[in-house]
C-alpha cells in the first residue's frame, strides 16, 4: 500500500486531499516526466454530486496504486513501490484525466 495524497479538487473522489477509491490508476506508458502522466480514476465532479460519491467509503492515506509508466523509478510490474505518492494538476482548471499527473514520478 502507499501513502496518496490528492490535490485534484475537480475530481469527484476528492475529499480532504485524499481519494475516496481503495486503489487508483496512473497512466503514461511512454511518460519520461510527471507532466506525461495522469490518474486514469479522476472522474469530473459534477455540481450537485455532493462532497463525493457515497458508495465510495472515507478517505483515506493508503491506497493501492496501478501503475503503467514503464520509465518511472517506482514501478516495479506496473505497481507503484514510493512509500508516498502526490497526485496533482498540471494546468488550472482540471475538467479531464489529462489535466492530472502523478507529481511523484521519478525518470529512471
């Protein structure tokens, strides 16, 4: 398990600068930086969804992390193995996944 901290407050699984998932998802197969990246789970909160989905349980700090940057220092057969992981926004206003990134990927 990591440690994942959010900052992606658009995403509908965003709650206290945690994920409300059990496990995310970053994608960036050919990524050789963070910005190459993104979190495949982020889902676009919509007005009047609420604080997040539900059926998703509390937040919480560990999560199990999918992982598909072949080139980052962490990723050991597509699982991430950072202790702690920073998910974060790569431009202003988040309103897709590709407006994401895993700040902490590390170029091998």
């Amino acid at each position: 398990m990591n440690q994942l901290e959010c900052q992606v407050t658009s995403c509908q699984h965003y709650c206290d600068n945690r994920c409300c998932l059990p496990g995310i998802h970053v994608d960036g197969p050919a990524a050789r930086e963070s910005g190459e990246t993104c979190c495949a789970s982020y889902e676009e909160r919509h007005s009047g969804a609420g604080e997040n989905l539900s059926s998703q349980g509390s937040p919480s700090l560990d999560s199990s992390i999918q992982c598909q940057a072949q080139h980052c220092a962490y990723n050991k057969d597509c699982k991430c193995e950072a202790e702690c992981v920073c998910i974060g926004c790569c431009c202003g206003d988040v309103t897709s996944k590709s407006g994401t990134e895993c700040c902490t990927f590390q170029n091998k």
